[in-house]
C-alpha cells in the first residue's frame, strides 16, 4: 500500500458544485497533515493544514479521521480558478519536519 | 520577505554535461527540500538538508546526483553527467526550524537535457 493515496481524478465539475476529495495515509503514526495545490507547470502551494478537529477557510473545509487514516477536502461554490491539481500532504511518522506528498488530484472548473 | 528562490528557471543541458541548480530559503528558514516531478507524474522527494548536514537522502539516486547547503550561499542539487531521464523540473522548498512540516517552494528549474 503506498503512503498515501488519493482519486486520481480527474475532476470535471461545473461552476458552483461543491467537490470533495479523498486521502488516505498508511502510518497511524503521522501527526502532521495539509492539502497544497498546484497550478499546471507551477510549485505546490500550501493551501490550508488540517487539523484535528477540522478547519475550515472561507470556501473551504479540511477534515481529518485519524481513525480511518483518512483526510478531506470540500471546495464549496467551485470557481474557475480553482482549477488545479491538490495534493495531499502527510508528515512522515512521528517527524514534524519530513512530509509525502500524494499523487494529486486534478480539477477542472468548467463554465 | 522574499520567497523561496531558484536559478536558473530554465536549463538546457546536452548529455553527458553537469547541471547545478540553486537554491535560497526563505529569510529565516534552515531547512531546504529537493524535488523532482516528471511531466505529468507527482511530486518525489529527493534530499532534506539542513546547514552543513544531509538530513535524509533517501530519495536522491545514488549515483551522478548530490546535494550540499553551506553555511554561506545557497543550496545547491549538482547532476553530473546529466541523460536525457533527467529532464524534469526540479522544485526546492524550505521550512523554519523548530517543529513544523509546512514547507514553501520556489518556482522550481525546468531542466531539458538534449
């Protein structure tokens, strides 16, 4: 089982749908945990840590399940420039300075 | 506060040629990350560095690639003897010290080797 694993996508959803993306992580362990996105041919960049007891940042919610090992993202109201690949970020055991990043999954905004 | 930064963005290297990418942190940040990501695949880690120390390399080839971040000047990713698998763009990010995983990245290099 990879260390974390998350739908491939991709995502096609029309302006306004709410999204929600799944993640999955294989160390009980890990204590850190984030969703980054990525524009096509641009760095990641952190879009919002999860935490524990869930957060949320204006259109979007972050929840986490340490019981199934298992993390969320809802977008709400869907953008255009929302379009973007998100990826789920995992810290690597009990290290807070070494993190996995997911494989991505692909969103696509359509009008 | 200036972000992560990179050079060259882009780098074209015939076969058989060095590559050396470079990397500065973030003002205040120790440690330094080094990615690489293939045309359409994810993000894989390579090396985790932090001043004068290779904290974890697991991830870099053993052969051709290495890594340093001197106490003076930036972080440095050297490819020796660069074919044509290592066309890829190469990210670096950085973190501050004292316990957290959020990581800034630069704008990466792109290098296409001929």
């Amino acid at each position: 089982r990879k260390e974390v694993e998350q739908d491939p996508g991709p995502f096609n959803v029309p302006e306004g749908a709410t999204v929600a993306f799944n993640c999955t992580y294989s160390n009980s362990a890990s204590q850190s945990f984030f969703w980054y996105r990525q524009d096509c041919r641009k760095e990641p960049k952190l879009l919002m840590s999860v935490y524990s007891s869930g957060n949320e940042d204006g259109r979007f919610t972050a929840q986490l399940n340490r019981a199934s090992q298992y993390i969320s993202l809802l977008i709400r109201d869907s953008k255009l420039s929302d379009s973007a690949t998100y990826l789920c970020v995992v810290g690597r055991g009990t290290s807070y300075d070494k993190v996995i990043f997911g494989p991505g999954t692909s969103l696509s905004v359509i009008p | 506060n200036a972000g992560v930064m990179q050079n060259p963005r882009h780098l074209v290297r015939r076969r058989g040629q060095e590559a050396r990418l470079r990397c500065s942190p973030m003002k205040g940040h120790s440690h330094v990350y080094w990615y690489r990501q293939l045309p359409e695949e994810g993000l894989k880690f390579m090396v985790y560095l932090q001043k004068e120390n290779i904290i974890d390399e697991s991830g870099m080839p053993k052969e051709r690639f290495s890594a340093e971040f001197p106490k003076e000047g930036p972080s440095i990713l050297r490819i020796q003897q660069v074919v044509r698998g290592d066309s890829a763009a190469y990210f670096c990010a950085s973190s501050p010290p004292g316990g957290t995983a959020e990581q800034y990245f630069g704008p990466g290099t792109r290098l296409t080797v001929t």
